[in-house]
C-alpha cells in the first residue's frame, strides 16, 4: 500500500464562444488554439500513457460549454479550416527558417499541427468527447462535470433553482456525451458557498473541490487539514486544494512554468512578422493575433527584443527535471504527513487545463514524464481520483466548508468588483423572472416549450463567470459586456412574448439558431424546489 | 469631355464611397481596448450585415449605429440585494419602486421625502431571528439619493449581517423602506470549534474490502455503531441541523 496518494485534477473549460454569424470570429480562435496546443497534446499524453501500459488515474474536468463546442459540427468544421491555415503556414516557416537557429522549432511546429490534424479527423472522427471518453472507458480518467457555464454559483445562492438550473444541466449533458452520470464536478472558480452542497447532492454528485481555506476554515476545525476530505452535513465529500503542489506549478515567480530554457509565449510570429507574409495567417482584417508558432525560449528576465533562439531539447530535459523536483517534493510532504495521520494523506493538485501547452508549452511533456516516474520509479505515492479515495476511506470528518474561491484573495472579489457588480441586479432578476416562469407554465408544449427553453439557455450563457472575470481583468471587455446584456436582453425579450402570450416565432428560431447549446435543456428544471439554502449561508 | 465629365464624377463618388467603407475595417482593433471605453459597438454580426450594404449618406462615421437596445437600470419592484464579498465587505444594491414612495408620502406627508435622506442600517444578527428590533447591533450609513447600490466594510468575519433602506428624519428618526435577505461573512481563520464529528456513507459507494481507517481512534468506531442501519446516506446525528445554521 502507497504511503499517500496524489490526485491531479485539470480542468478544461472556455466560454461558448459559437459565432455562427461570423465567418472569422476573434474569440471562437480561443477554442482552436486551445485545441491544437492543449486539449490535443493532452490527449497525446494519455494516449501514449495508455499505449505503454503505464498505471495511472486522473481527474479531469470536461466543462458543459467545452463538451458542446467540441461536438458542434460547424466548429469542428472551422477547426478544420483553421488547422490546415496553420499546416500552410508551418511549412512556409520550414522553408523561411531553413538554416537559421529557429528551424528545429519549425520542424516541431509542423509535425505537431500535422499530427492535431490525424488526431482531430482520423482517430477520432472531429469530436474530441469521444478520446476522453475512451480514456474514462480503459479506466485511466475520470472525467467530471462542472456548472453548464461555468457560472458563479456562489452569488446566486439567492435563487437555489438557478444554481440547480446550471448543475442539472451540466450532469444531463455530460451524461449524454461520457455514457455515465459524473460522480464529481468542479465548482466553476473553485467557488462555493454553505448550501451548494445540497444542490450537488439533489443531482447526484458525491464530491467537489475547494480552495485550501475552503476546507480549512470549515465550522469545525479538520483534523487532517487538507489532506483528508470532509463531508458537508448533506453527505457530498469536498476536497482542499493543497497549497505546495499548487504554488511548484502555478507561481509566476518560483513556478516551472517561467524556467528560462521553456518556451516564451508573446514572442509569436503573429507579431513579429511582415504584414505581406503573416497576413493571410491573421484576422482579415489586418489584426495581429497568436499564431501559436513561437521561436524563442524565455531566456531572462529581459525585453521581449532581447529573447534567445527555442532548444527544444533543452526544454525536454528541463521538463523532465522538473517532474522528477515535483514528485520528489510530493514524497516528502507525503513522509511527513504520513506520520502526523493514521491514514494515507491525498493531495489533491488541481490546475486549469489550458495551462498545460497552451501557456506552460511543455507542460503536457511535464505530465507526462511525473506520471511515468509515479508509475515506475517509486511506491510512495500513487495516483488516484477522489472517486477512488472516497470507496477506500469512505469515513470522513463532518463540517461545512467556508465559503471561498481560488481567485484573488480567495473569496468572490473577483466576480463581484466595480467592474462587474453592476450585472447581478440583472442575472439575479433574470433568475428570479425564469423561476417564476417554471413555476406559472409547468407543462407547456410546442412554442412555448421552445421559448421557455431558450429562455433558460439565454439565462445560462449570460451567468458565465467568464464575462464577470474578463470584466475584472481589463482586456476583452468590451466582447464579455456584449455577451452579458445580449443574452440578458434575449432572455428578457422571451420573457415578456411568454408572459404575454406573443411569442415570435421567427424571432425565437433565429435565437435557437445562434445560441444552440444544451439541445435537451429542460426548463422544468427552474421550478420552485422545497429545498431552502441555509437562510445564514453567505449569498 | 462634356460625356466624360459624369462619368469621372461618378467614378470619384465610387472611390470615395468604397474609402470610407473599407477605411474603418482596417482600423478595427478588437485586441487592447480600454476598459473604460467599451460599449462601443463590438464585432457583431448586426456590423457584419451592415458593411455589406453601402452607408446611406456619405458621413465619415458610417459605423455609428442606432442605439442599441440597453438594459433597463430600474425593473419597477421592490428589492434589497445583499451579498457577501469576502470576510469583511458585504456589497449590496437596490431599487425603490414610486408605489413605495408614494406609500411613504401618504404616510409621513408631502414633504417628508424631501425632508429625510437615504440611510443604510446594518444590523448584526449574528445567531439570532432577527425580528427587526433584536439585532445585536447597528450601523448607519448615509447615502446620497441617487446612490443604489454600496460596499460595505464590516470588518467581521462569520457574522450574519441585513441591511435596511430607509430614510432618516432630520431628528434622527428613521423609517425603513426595505429589507435584505441576510448573508454571513466567510470565516478567515481556522474554526476553533474542535469537536470532531465523523460519517460514514454507506451506500453511495460500495466499500471495497475492510474499513480502512486506523482503529487508533475510539470514537469513530462508537460514531460508526451509532449510525449503522440509519438512513441510507448514514447522516443521523442531531448536530447536523444546528450545524448548518450556524
């Protein structure tokens, strides 16, 4: 038996960012970058894992609105067209950097685009669900849910069928698309809120996760920290997040990502390059934009201009030494822990998944080589998903966790700041209107069924915390602010045609059209629930 | 030359038309834009459809668009929003609607809205059914009358807090026109209630082979022999209501 056990969890989520309106969309490129430089590579990883017969278990986190892009075929179509731009792209770079430094990387480029490419179109036939879902399938993953877009859950405690809305939406769907119902989910941003739990529970979700004061500073102190899960007073288990293998990865001081021998992200030759050459790379419109082809290492902490030429096999090393550094200091926090508890003590490490090629650009290689060294080199630790735990220790400590995030400071200031504040007198109208809604039509047919549910996808994709964040970081804001009152007006419009029995058909089909996601929505699910959140919980 | 002149006049209108509408595509930069400038018109498809067309009039702003729809700022109810943001600020926001202004008219006279100002009163009720007059404590704060909505610093962490809006008098009697759900404060510190309380769920998972938790601990076996054969879910214990409210 392993002295104590490591739970990685990553979590793969962007906005729905669907523009069928628009044939050359900025942010629908979030999806196909993320695609080619994390989800893809990622996927490699386990594949190869899986190929070489190496024991290993994972959680991962496949967003609602992440499973709905992947499966829309006109972005699948349009990730096609995107990928064969950049395999374009690529090979004019093997020429033009032929015999300089940056060629190796060029040749790297090409053959990783090439390979995106028999992996989207061959293996798996364009829909990505259908990979992760065979990895869960040999045992190798577990994949778990999160709020269907992502929205906040804890400044909605106010209207507990709109938190119910989003969690019954996300489990419907994930079903449908992983062929079994998930026995987790990641709260969107970490974020909770006493009372939640309940909601989890109605749904059939048995654990989440918290920020490490989440559990912490749960109402009664845990003996075992973050090391051990707690049980919220309705049964689901709520893991902490531990600070140390958190900080190895994430810092952008001490953290692996920001080594100087790994690859440089804002150096790309979307910037760097002449107009005349990049530009049917670009936004057509002449905006430079990420390529994803980059040719230099961080180097220093010096200007961008002053930048070295990549080595890729510098970085493989780096990469493999840093896995070796985590898992070593994974050990020793393990050795220590072990002799202050009588069980086996889970640290649980969760990152968002984007972080991994898109951002760290070796991270996938990291992963890959920890889980190799795990499986291998050692039998201090082992791998196991927090389903596993919980079947192995199935008694835990009971307390409620504190309400907590892991963004900035660690509580809900990120969400709810001057620049954001202003939408939740809108959300939580909207809320409260669709509530009501349910609860007035609660068997409607044909038209009205249809506006009901577009009603509540219009809700859903306004309460994305995305925009909220997007709002408090300054950059895009104009984009969430849009997507905000866009779908806060839609939902209104359909509300008043309901309420007033005018519903517009014409109108109605055009949102359907624009705004598909969640084909199965049920708006049913937003009627009145005897289910009361804890009148002291935190809103 | 008489023919020709038409002819090129049209030619030169054409140029002109076909600059002032590519010129503004080119200048499009979605990329960096101030925060504090937003709410110009974004990269939506009502645009795309619009710069198909040819502008109407030869203007030098042919993307400025018809207001779009907004949001309204006041949906004519009456509600008191109260959240907690972190350990120490609660943020709340606001509407009053005229109904409940003409109510306080009809009841303290014509002039007794013009004669009282806007407060916020934030009571602490921290452990109690608040009834309005047993709070262990207030606060008021005074607001302007177009303010509605405010961060309040409250500086306690796992405290339950409401807030009424009401008005003040000039002699300091106040009068409350609306009243918040309540929110308590996140704990910023470990809990320093240590008694231990522990559950087994039964049920949910099948247990793979023994119990595996170290026998070293007499209480979680008596915890154990008190909940088998409970409800299904093994959650039994009479401290769970109580905890929960607290």
């Amino acid at each position: 038996m392993p002295k104590g056990y490591l739970s990685l969890v990553l979590h793969a989520h962007l906005p729905y960012v669907r523009h069928p309106e628009h044939e050359n969309f900025l942010e629908e490129k979030w999806l196909y970058e993320a695609i080619t430089e994390t989800y893809i590579p990622l996927i490699h990883v386990f594949e190869r894992l899986i190929e070489d017969n190496v024991k290993f278990r994972l959680t991962l986190t496949l967003s609602p609105t992440l499973i709905s892009m992947f499966t829309d075929p006109l972005l699948q179509e349009r990730y096609v067209r995107h990928l064969e731009k950049l395999i374009e792209l690529a090979g004019k770079e093997e020429g033009r950097t032929y015999g300089s430094p940056f060629h190796e990387t060029a040749l790297l480029y090409k053959k990783q685009f090439h390979e995106a490419m028999s992996t989207f179109c061959g293996r798996y036939n364009r829909n990505l669900v259908s990979a992760f879902k065979k990895f869960q399938d040999e045992g190798r993953l577990e994949v778990i849910t999160c709020a269907a877009t992502h929205g906040y859950l804890p400044l909605m405690t106010l209207y507990p069928e709109a938190i119910r809305g989003q969690v019954k939406t996300a489990v419907d769907l994930h079903t449908r698309h992983l062929g079994r119902p998930p026995e987790g989910i990641w709260l969107p941003e970490c974020a909770y809120a006493p009372g939640i739990d309940e909601i989890l529970k109605e749904c059939g979700l048995k654990f989440f996760f918290t920020d490490s004061h989440g559990v912490l500073y749960a109402s009664h102190r845990p003996r075992f920290g973050i090391f051990a899960p707690i049980y919220c007073p309705s049964g689901v288990a709520a893991f902490g997040r531990d600070v140390e293998s958190s900080k190895q990865v994430w810092s952008t001081q001490e953290g692996y990502p920001g080594d100087f021998d790994y690859r440089e992200f804002y150096r790309d030759i979307g910037y760097d390059l002449d107009l005349d050459y990049i530009g049917p790379y670009i936004h057509p419109d002449g905006i430079r934009i990420h390529t994803g082809i980059k040719y230099y290492k961080i180097t220093g902490k010096t200007d961008l201009s002053q930048k070295q030429p990549y080595n890729p096999r510098q970085a493989d090393e780096k990469a493999a030494l840093h896995a070796g550094n985590f898992m070593f200091n994974r050990q020793h926090q393990i050795y220590y822990l072990s002799n202050l508890m009588d069980r086996p003590p889970i640290i649980v490490a969760p990152y968002d998944a984007e972080l991994f090629g898109h951002w760290w650009f070796e991270g996938p290689k990291w992963l890959e080589y920890l889980i190799r060294k795990i499986a291998f080199d050692q039998d201090v630790i082992e791998t196991v998903t927090p389903s596993d735990y919980l079947r192995r220790f199935s008694c835990n400590q009971v307390a409620t966790p504190c309400s907590s995030s892991w963004g900035n400071k660690g509580y809900h200031e990120v969400w709810l700041c001057g620049s954001n504040d202003w939408i939740y007198r809108h959300l939580h109208m909207a809320a409260g209107m669709m509530i009501s809604l349910a609860n007035q039509h609660s068997n409607a047919g044909g038209l009205y069924r249809r506006a009901l549910n577009q009603a509540a996808r219009e809700l859903l994709l306004a309460q994305s915390s995305d925009w909220a964040f997007i709002m408090s970081t300054g950059t895009m804001v104009e984009y969430a602010v849009k997507r905000t009152k866009t779908h806060l007006l839609n939902f209104f419009q359909l509300q008043k045609e309901i309420q007033g029995n005018c519903i517009n058909e014409g109108h109605l089909k055009d949102l359907e059209f624009r705004n598909n996601i969640f084909p199965d929505i049920d708006y049913n699910w937003y009627a009145k629930t005897t289910m009361d959140l804890p009148k002291a919980a935190s809103l | 030359m008489n023919i020709l002149f038409p002819w090129l006049f049209l030619v030169v209108i054409l140029i002109l038309a076909a600059c002032v509408f590519l010129l503004p595509l080119s200048r499009r930069r979605p990329g960096k834009i101030n925060e504090h400038e937003s709410l110009k018109p974004p990269l939506f498809s009502e645009e795309f459809s619009e710069e198909l067309s040819l502008p109407a009039s030869l203007s030098p702003h042919p993307f400025q668009h018809p207001p779009e729809p907004e949001l309204p700022h006041f949906y004519g109810i009456d509600r008191m929003v109260l959240m907690a943001r972190d350990p120490h600020w609660l943020f709340a926001y606001w509407e009053i609607s005229a109904t409940k202004q003409e109510e306080f008219t009809n009841n303290y006279g014509p002039e007794a809205w013009s004669s009282t100002h806007p407060v916020l009163r934030v009571y602490d009720i921290t452990g109690i059914e608040f009834n309005g007059n047993n709070a262990l404590g207030y606060t008021d704060i005074h607001v302007s009358e177009s303010t509605d909505n405010w961060y309040v610093q409250v500086g306690k962490p796992d405290r339950t807090f409401c807030i009424d809006l009401g008005r003040m008098f000039p002699d300091g009697r106040f009068i409350t026109l609306l009243r918040s759900n309540t929110v308590t404060t996140p704990r910023a510190s470990l809990s320093d209630r240590l008694d231990e309380e522990w559950m087994w769920i039964e049920g949910l998972y099948r247990t793979i082979g023994r119990f595996q938790f170290g026998t070293s601990s007499p209480m979680i076996i008596e915890e154990l022999a008190l909940r088998a054969g409970a409800l299904p879910l093994g959650i039994s214990s009479p401290g769970f209501n109580k905890d929960k409210h607290n």
